[in-house]
C-alpha cells in the first residue's frame, strides 16, 4: 500500500442548478472548476423525492467531444439517441456514451415508486479522439463486480480495477478508474492511484475523513485530491458510501459551449454549424 496518502485540496458543497427541461440537480464541479480537474469536465448529482423536480428530463439535444457517465443508484432513467439505442439505465446501471463526432440523444427520468437518485460524469476526449465513431455500452446491474474489502466494506468496480477485478468498462482513453466503495463506520479504505491521475471523490451518503488533517466530510460533497500515490479514507461513525473517480489529464486546451467541447473556438463555431444545418450526426 502506499506510503503516504493524497491530500485533500478543495471539498466543493455543490450548488442547485436547473438543467434540460427544468430538472432540479446538484452540481458538483462544471465549467468554472473543470482546470482543475482535467480531463474531467462536469460532475452533477441528479434525484429527488420529487418527481416533478425531474420528470421534465433531458429531450433531444446534441453532444461532441466528450463522453457521458450515468449512473443511476434509484429509479430508472430511459435513453434513445442517434445510433438507434434505445433502453433503460434502471437501479445500479451504467451508461457509458462516447459521443466523439456528433451524437444527439435524449434521457428521461420515469416515475417510480422508488425516488430517482444517480450521477453524471462528462469525461472529455483529447483532440485526436474528439472526432472518433460515436460508441455506447449499457453496463447492466449484474455486470458490474462487487468485491469485499476489510472491515465489512465493499467496493463495486465501474471502471479500472480493484484487487484485481477488474469493471466492465475499458478501452477508455484517459484510463479512468470509477469506483462506488461502502464502509462500515470506522472502517479504512486505502488503495493506491497513479502519480499525476486526477482523483476525487463523492460522498454520498453518510460522512467520512479524507485525508489525516481533515475533518469528517458529509454526503453531498465532493473532495479533489492532490497528487500523491494512493488515497486514504475512513467511514464516520454511521459509515460512508462515496464514489471514488481518477483518470489521465489530457491538458489541452478546451473550448467549451453547452454540450459540446472542443479545443478551439474555430471548431466549436462548425459543430454547431453542423447541428444547425443537419449534418451533426454522420454515423
């Protein structure tokens, strides 16, 4: 394990943002804090007891540059976009879109006995991939390994590896690690990440400790780590879920505008020059 651990370099409480068609979400980092994240872009945490909060969901609009991350904990989300897909990212499941060149979809949060609760993740591609073919994968429930860690935790392995499990997703460009851990109160999770990968964690239920100068950190913060090589974190007396994300910096320049990132204004111009003259899509 790792000698020493990351420290924790800025906690974000996440501020109330209207997005879509009128869904009321958290945001925990966007266009005004994605340097520091490189080569993650934006963090949003979706979901209320309210289904009028969200219903109004997410109609058809276009992405390039990028690539989207939804995972749904409650309730269930349906998806339909430009390649034909078409489903549902229901309790547990993942959505992994690569949009590259031009993908135009929509995401509409359905009615559920159970509130809706999940998580979106804008990952950005690096100017040789901006462009590529477009991709999906629909990560079900059952694909997604569960491994036990000490103390009675557990760890689900999205993407990357644990423990030598490794997630169902890979062939990512930034190599990312995407992990939802569970700890016990009190209970210890320490696991080692490349030097220079970005980190940073989302507590989401319950309160925990970040590093061995801070104080206990409750759900719906998220903490950006510094560099170092491993991290360190403990569960608050009533435990801690998190999720705990890390990938390559890309560091290129962004030129962002809505839902499309590019690396320069020129290109940011012609993407939607396509949209507006129908040849976004080409795939």
């Amino acid at each position: 394990m790792a000698a020493s651990f990351r420290s924790v370099k800025n906690i974000f409480p996440g501020r109330p943002t209207l997005e879509g068609a009128g869904v009321r979400l958290r945001r925990a980092f966007g266009f005004r804090e994605a340097p520091l994240f490189d080569p993650f872009l934006m963090f949003d945490d979706f979901g209320s007891p309210n289904p009028d909060d969200y219903l109004a969901g997410f109609p058809w609009h276009p992405h390039r540059g990028i690539e989207t991350v939804t995972y749904v904990l409650t309730g269930a989300v349906a998806h339909g976009d430009s390649l034909g897909n078409q489903g549902l990212i229901g309790a547990g499941e993942v959505q992994w879109m690569t949009a590259g060149g031009g993908i135009i979809h929509q995401e509409m949060p359905e009615r559920r006995p159970d509130a809706l609760r999940g998580f979106q993740l804008w990952v950005n591609l690096p100017a040789s991939q901006k462009m590529m073919k477009p991709r999906y994968r629909d990560i079900r429930r059952a694909d997604i390994p569960e491994v036990a860690g000490p103390s009675g935790s557990w760890v689900k392995v999205i993407a990357g590896r644990y423990r030598g499990t490794a997630g169902p997703v890979g062939d990512i460009v930034i190599d990312p690690r995407y992990l939802d851990i569970s700890l016990p109160g009190g209970a210890v999770f320490e696991e080692e990440v490349p030097l220079g990968h970005k980190a940073f964690a989302c507590a989401y239920d319950g309160s925990g400790i970040f590093d061995s100068k801070g104080g206990l950190v409750a759900a719906g913060r998220t903490v950006l780590f510094g560099d170092g090589p491993g991290v360190k974190v403990q569960g608050g007396s009533e435990g801690l879920r998190f999720l705990l994300v890390s990938g390559k910096p890309i560091g290129e320049p962004v030129a962002w505008r809505g839902p499309i990132v590019m690396n320069t204004q020129d290109e940011l111009d012609q993407a939607f020059e396509d949209y507006r003259n129908g040849t976004f899509a080409k795939f």
